[in-house]
C-alpha cells in the first residue's frame, strides 16, 4: 500500500506525470492512483492498468507519496478535503500547483 503513488487533479499535467512514470520503467501501472472529478477523462489511463477514481481521501490513505496536480484556484479545496487523511497516512507530499507555497500548503 505505501508503494502506491496518488497524483490528485488527473488533467494534462497528472495525467502525463502519470504516463511518465510508468513509460520511465520504475513505477507499476497498478502502484499509481489516479484522480479526477470525471472518471472519463482518464480513460485512457485505466486501459494502461492505471487505478483511478474520484475520491481523493480514498487515494490519499492508499498511497504512500501523493503528488498534488490541480488547478490553483482548486488547491484550498483540495487540501481541506485530505487533510485529515494526509494527517493520519503521513505520505510525502509533493505539489507540482503553480504559485502555491510551501507554506500555503502547510497551513
């Protein structure tokens, strides 16, 4: 389960984090979690054997490293939605959200 890897916010940039990861050899399809509002948009990571769903605090408390990868104005949300469960599971915590600090993120 900590081998898992959550990207939140499955647009172009998760997805093609996502993509990356399994193309580099080094992360298995089914150690990726993927999500997004619409399941549809990630159809294509699905038929890659990629986990998706819509449930961020499902991804985040099967996941041991959670890459955020939402839009800014959707990264307060986000946040107060997994913070309970970032609290318990404890993953690292990675933010790829363009003009949010670290310190935004912490607080």
């Amino acid at each position: 389960m900590k081998n898992n890897i959550a990207i939140i916010g499955g647009g172009n940039l998760g997805a093609s984090i996502a993509q990356g990861l399994v193309k580099s050899g080094h992360v298995l399809p089914e150690n990726l979690i993927v999500t997004r509002r619409k399941l549809s948009g990630l159809d294509s990571l699905s038929e890659q054997g990629i986990n998706t769903t819509t449930s961020n605090v499902d991804a985040v408390q099967k996941a041991g490293m959670v890459i955020i990868a939402v839009k800014p104005q959707q990264i307060d949300e986000v946040l107060a939605e997994i913070k309970q469960s970032l609290n318990q599971s404890n993953p690292l915590l990675i933010s790829v959200v363009t003009g949010i600090t670290t310190s935004h993120i912490s607080s």
